[in-house]
C-alpha cells in the first residue's frame, strides 16, 4: 500500500477491529474471515460498549493534524470520520433490537442463517473458527431474547408483522431435519469427516434448543405487544425521530432531510411517466402507466416455468455484460461472479436477488445469490435489471474491484457501512446496462423502469411510514398504485422499509448522485470526458460517502482541464 499517516491507519484498524468484532456476521458476509470464529454479543451491554469505543475513535479522528496530508489520505480521513460516525449511531440506536424480524441484515437472527453457510471450514484454521462460532450460537440466541425482551420493557417494542415473520422463518429452519440444517453447509464441504459429526452435535444439543425458545419468547412476550397501525414507524418508539435521522445521514451520507427525501420520490415518480409511455408503446402497445402496470403484473406469458429459466436469464444476462466490460471499465483481475439459487427456506424473507463479495483468501468467488423458489411467481422482465444491479455491472463489479484496490482495509470491504455508494451504483448499473444495449428486449427495459419506480417509491414510503406516520397499509397501497409489481412483493418491501428504517433510501439517493456527477463532468470537459475514465474515477477508490465522491470527480476534472489539448484534441 501507498505511503500513509500511521496515525491514520492506526485510527482505521481501530474502527476495524472494534467494528467487526460488534458485528462479525457482516464481516463473514464481506468476505473477512478473520472474525468467523466469533458468535456476537447481543447485549445491551455490548452495543454501549461499541458505541463508546467507537466515540472515542470518532474525537480521535477529528482532531488529527492532517497539514501535509496527500488526496489519499484527506479522502482516508474523510471517509473514516463518516464511518465512525454511522457505526457509532448504529450500536448507540440499535434499531435492530426493537425490529425482531426476518428482514435482511436487520434481523439478527436471519443473519446468522445468512452468514454462516457463507463460511469455509477447508483447513484447521478455518474449521476452528467454524466451531467455535457454532459453539456460540445457543448463547447467542439466549442473549438476543434477553435483548428484545428488555427493548419492549422500555417501550421499544418491535412491530407485530415482524415478530410473526420472525417465528415463520426460525420455525422454517427447525422443520428440517437436522441433518440439513444450512449451518451444517461448511462441514459438509471440509475434507475431514469429523468436523461434520462434532458440528452436528453442537447443532442438535445445543443450537436447535436456543432456537425453539427463542421462538416460543417471540410468540408469548413480544407478539402479544407488537406495534401496529399508525405505530410502525419508528418514530412511535422512544427516541426514534432522533434515530431515524442518524440512520438517514447514515444510508445516504448527505445532510437531506426526511421531507427533502420524500419530495424527490415523488419528483422522481412524475419525470419517469413519459418514459413508461414511450417503452410501454413499443413493449406492450399500451401508453398508459395503469394499463401498463396491470398488463404486467396480470399476463401470465410474462411468469417463468421452472427454475432453470430464472437462471438462464441471470447467466445470459451476466455473461452479456462481461463481454463488454472493457468498453465501459478500466480492465481489473476481479474473481469470477458465480450463480448460487437462494435456500428455498430463506424465500419468504429473501430479495429476489442479493450478492455476496467473494473470500478474501480466494477460498469462495463472488456470489450472485438468486430466488428460484415458485418460478411461476416471478415474471420474466425483472431478472435482467436485477441481474446487472448483483452482478456486472453492479454490485459484484464494484465490490470485487474495490477489494483489489490500494487503500486501507477499513475501506476495502464495505457494504451496509456505505450504502448509499454501494446501492446507488447498483441503481446506477440497470441504466448503465441500457446505455450498453445489455437488455434483450423492450419488456425487460420494463423491468428496469418497474425496479425504479420501487427506488423512487422507497424515498417517499420509508419517509412516510417513519417520518410521517404511514400506517402499513397506506405505504402498500401507495406502491401498488405507482409501480408495477405485485401486491404480495409491494408488501414484502414495505415491511422491509418498516423492519431497517432508513437503508432503503441509499438507492435511489446515490444513483442521482452519480448520474447528476456524470453529467456535470461530460459538460465540464467535453470531447475530453470518457465514459471509461469517469468509471475509473467512481470505482477507483472503493465505496465512498457520496460527499467524498464528489470531490474526487472533481479533482479529477480539475487535473485534466489544467493538462494542455492533445493535438488531436486541438483540431476538434
């Protein structure tokens, strides 16, 4: 790596170490095995404890000395402080232990079941920690009842929804033998058959037991006081205006409002209605965004058959893009982007699509993780759009190449911690794969157009539930009317919006950014401008707060219009 201020990278393995160790699932999931071994504290305690150290790692960083620092380490700086910043607020509200339930990274719980069979256990050191995580598991789950048990007794109560979603889920994983439970998957792949037999000991005495009272605590102690109404918002708990604006600056790491945000959902929703008219035309024979809504989510010809198909779409879809990655991006050894099919037990909680980055030890590639559970409930125009946001050239993209990149760790892998980079780049890919000519048809330019109107849907319906008192159905009924998908997928997402306040927001938030970026840049520097270059800029140095961003575009721009013109670019 560069040369950097060792303050600075001191400060940054801080945040690092303590960080992770807080939360190590998310670390599993970011390809970083060093904290596998670790089971969590769910604590009260523990999320005080990081909240502190993570405080004082934030007043540390403020009052460096940063005269004689290069752009790198400004940019280092920077990002950092945001880093802390969020992560501080995060343990301090901790709005995952007043939302038990089965949503995404907010449930703790389904994290485990995420994170886990994400593990390798290929050698003694890995196969260590594989055990020593599963030996935690049951103290965990123990710790993680007491959690929201004493949440609810200071009147952060989760939502009813959530707690019912939560059993399913749990109740899902104990229906199946325990000789298929998912956090057996590490040892079925290891070489040395022992492994399996001790973790299925551990699976079966001790996991299994803390899993069925935690369910029986979600069903007789929470379900019984879950919010619901006008009251799912977060706003309805204590302290939870002033969290929901942490976790807002958080998600999209600008200084915009809830009502700011919620009246760009809106704008985004007006601009985008002549283009539903011109591709629905041309699609569909139908100008009318109601007509074209309804045709799509009503016409069975638009459902796929069987599993295979939905992969067929997500491999062609990815192998299109790889093929023109060259003429868009600057060339970088990244691994290979695999297609893994999302456990069937997962589906009722599960996106239609996610990815995870690959292993930092290369034992595992990066993974494009896939619902193919009941095929003939998904239609056939979605998987394109989503395919590009995972995969190329969105998330796997991105997050692969950051990992290669010549900066500190702590900015190395990153994905939830910077997330209005990170899903505003995967926004950004579904129009971006437009411009390529990446898409196979005018229906599943459809597709990319119903996955936007969703994003612009969230800005104003996660506002609306958490800041202005939204009731569920309400939310539900507003994305019914302004997007294209189902009424059963229109709920999934609402109750997501419900279970993560705030995350929802980073995606159309950042692809605004990015594009308002673009365009400003191709106007600044005209026939200098490449599409290659600008990419390369984006990309170059891994997930940043949008802010950051910003000013590297900016400087970029700067260092080329103080370059003379190319002779060639004289005679233009």
């Amino acid at each position: 790596m560069s040369i950097r201020d060792p303050r600075l990278l001191a400060l940054g393995e801080r945040y690092f170490e303590t960080q992770h160790t807080y939360d190590p699932y998310n670390a599993t999931l970011l390809g970083i095995d060093r904290f596998d071994g670790l089971a969590g504290d769910p604590s009260l305690a523990a999320s005080e404890s990081a909240a502190a150290a993570l405080a004082a790692i934030g007043r540390d960083v403020d009052a460096l000395d940063t005269t004689g620092f290069s752009d790198d380490e400004l940019a280092d700086r920077d990002v950092l402080a945001v880093l802390v910043r969020g992560a501080q607020e995060d343990a301090e509200h901790s709005l995952w232990a007043t939302n038990a339930s089965a949503k995404g990274y907010v449930s703790r719980q389904g994290l485990v079941f995420q994170a886990v069979p994400a593990m390798t256990a290929n050698d003694d050191v890995s196969a260590a920690r594989y055990l020593s995580r599963l030996g935690g598991l049951a103290g965990f789950f123990e710790g993680l009842g007491r959690r929201y048990v004493e949440e609810a007794a200071r009147g952060r109560t989760p939502t009813r929804t959530g707690v019912e979603q939560a059993i399913a889920q749990l109740q899902g994983h104990l229906a199946l033998d325990a000789s298929d439970d998912a956090l057996l998957g590490p040892a079925r792949g290891a070489s040395d058959p022992a492994l399996l037999d001790s973790a299925r000991r551990i699976v079966e005495n001790e996991i299994r037991p803390a899993l069925r009272a935690l369910v029986d605590l979600l069903r007789t102690e929470l379900l019984p006081v879950g919010r619901e109404g006008d009251r799912v918002g977060i706003h309805a708990v204590p302290g939870g205006d002033t969290a929901y604006a942490a976790a807002i600056r958080r998600h999209t790491t600008t200084d915009l409002t809830a009502a700011e945000i919620h009246r760009i959902g809106l704008d985004v929703l007006d601009e985008m209605l002549a283009e539903w008219s011109e591709v629905g035309e041309r699609a569909l024979g139908e100008r009318e965004f109601p007509v074209i809504a309804e045709r799509l989510r009503s016409d069975p010809a638009l459902r796929f058959e069987t599993s295979d198909e939905i992969i067929a779409v997500a491999r062609g879809a990815l192998d299109r893009a790889d093929a023109v990655r060259d003429a868009y991006f600057p060339r970088t050894e990244i691994p290979e982007c695999v297609i893994e099919i999302i456990n069937p037990i997962d589906a009722a909680g599960s996106a239609l699509g996610y990815y995870r980055p690959p292993a930092v030890d290369g034992s595992r590639p990066g993974a494009y993780c896939v619902l193919a559970t009941d095929p003939e409930e998904h239609f056939r125009y979605e998987y394109e759009s989503l395919s590009f946001h995972e995969s190329v050239p969105g998330h796997h993209l991105q997050l692969a190449t950051a990992q290669t990149l010549d900066i500190p760790r702590y900015r190395r892998y990153l994905d939830v911690e910077a997330c209005s980079f990170n899903e505003g780049w995967g926004l950004y890919s579904e129009q971006l794969a437009d411009e390529a000519g990446l898409y196979s048809d005018d229906l599943s330019r459809l597709g990319m157009l119903s996955f936007r109107a969703l994003r612009a849907c969230r800005l104003v319906v996660d506002t609306g539930i958490h800041h202005f008192g939204w009731t569920r159905e309400r939310a539900v009924e507003f994305m019914y009317a302004h997007t294209a998908t189902t009424l059963e997928h229109v709920t999934s997402e609402v109750d997501r919006y419900i279970a993560w306040p705030g995350q929802a927001l980073a995606y159309m938030i950042g692809r605004r950014e990015i594009l308002r970026l673009r365009e400003e840049a191709r106007e600044a520097l005209g026939d200098r401008f490449s599409i290659v270059d600008f990419h390369g800029v984006v990309l170059g140095s891994g997930a940043v707060p949008l802010t950051v961003l910003a000013g590297n575009v900016a400087r970029w721009q700067e260092r080329l219009l103080r370059e003379p013109l190319s002779p060639t670019e004289s005679e233009k």
